[in-house]
C-alpha cells in the first residue's frame, strides 16, 4: 500500500516551515520543538533536504537550514522524491541501475497497462502540489484551471 513514511513526513513539515520563512535561518531544534517532533528525526531529513539541494545549510553560531528557492517551483513529488528515492506504485514501472524493468513477469502481466495509467496520474497529482500551496495550507488549483486563469488574465 502507498505509504508516506513518518520521517517523509516530518521532512515536508520541514521544508513548509522554511518555506513560510523564507531566507530564514532555522535550526533542526527549533523546527523540531515548533511541531512537537523528535530532534533526531528533523536533523536526518533537513540533511536529506539539504544534500537533494532544495534547502541550503549554515554552519557555526547561529546556524540552521534556510529555504531561499521559490516554493512555487518546488513540487511536492519532489519533495517527495529526495526523501522517499525514486518510487512508483508497482514493481513493473520501477527499473533497476541499468535501466531494465525489476518485474519478471512485466510483459504477460494483464494489469500492467491500467497500473500505468494510475501511476502516471498519482504522480502527476504529487507534481500539481507545490511547496507553495503547502506553505499556504490550502488546496491548488489544478493546473488545467491556473492554465485558464492565466489566458484570461493574459487576455484581459
């Protein structure tokens, strides 16, 4: 069953708190003790965060994880995806190093085409959320309708 782990969890609590304060200093404590979560934990995924590149780091006094992307870029199937690794939902849209499918019965298999087309949609809901519309707490407007906003607005 899909699944996000709690620490995947904790990093998108991570990367939204940066995000509401942009170019910000925060340390993993202070993210830690703003939502009640363990210090340990916050520390591992703002390094996961930091090392995919969707935060920066500062050492010495007074340092911590700042964001200073633009949260409107950031997906959070990316964010996903630096915390979790590569997924997908079956075995038989995942490929090893070399690029060859994992799934030993990938061509016989009957479901794999709707499996497929349901992977593809999955990810591609992740890919409409941005840090953005986390940061803000609300639902996004699906991209077919921010497209039509923009015509009308382009237009008016």
């Amino acid at each position: 069953m899909l699944k996000i782990s709690r620490l995947t969890d904790y990093g998108l609590l991570a990367a939204v708190y940066l995000a509401r304060n942009p170019g910000q200093v925060a340390a993993a404590r202070e993210i830690a003790e703003f939502y009640h979560l363990p210090i340990p934990a916050v520390t591992k995924v703002m390094k996961i965060l930091h090392q995919a590149g969707v935060i920066s780091s500062q050492r010495g006094v007074g340092g911590g994880y700042v964001f200073e992307g633009d949260a409107d870029v950031v997906t959070l199937g990316a964010l996903i995806e630096a915390l979790e690794g590569p997924w997908d939902l079956t075995e038989c849209e995942t490929y090893d190093d070399l690029g060859h499918a994992t799934c030993a019965i990938r061509i016989a298999c009957p479901s794999r085409r709707f499996m497929f087309g349901i992977n593809r949609a999955i990810k591609g809901a992740f890919e409409q959320v941005t840090l953005a519309d986390l940061a803000r707490g609300g639902m996004p407007v699906p991209i077919i309708d921010k497209q039509q906003l923009a015509a009308r607005e382009a237009a008016s």
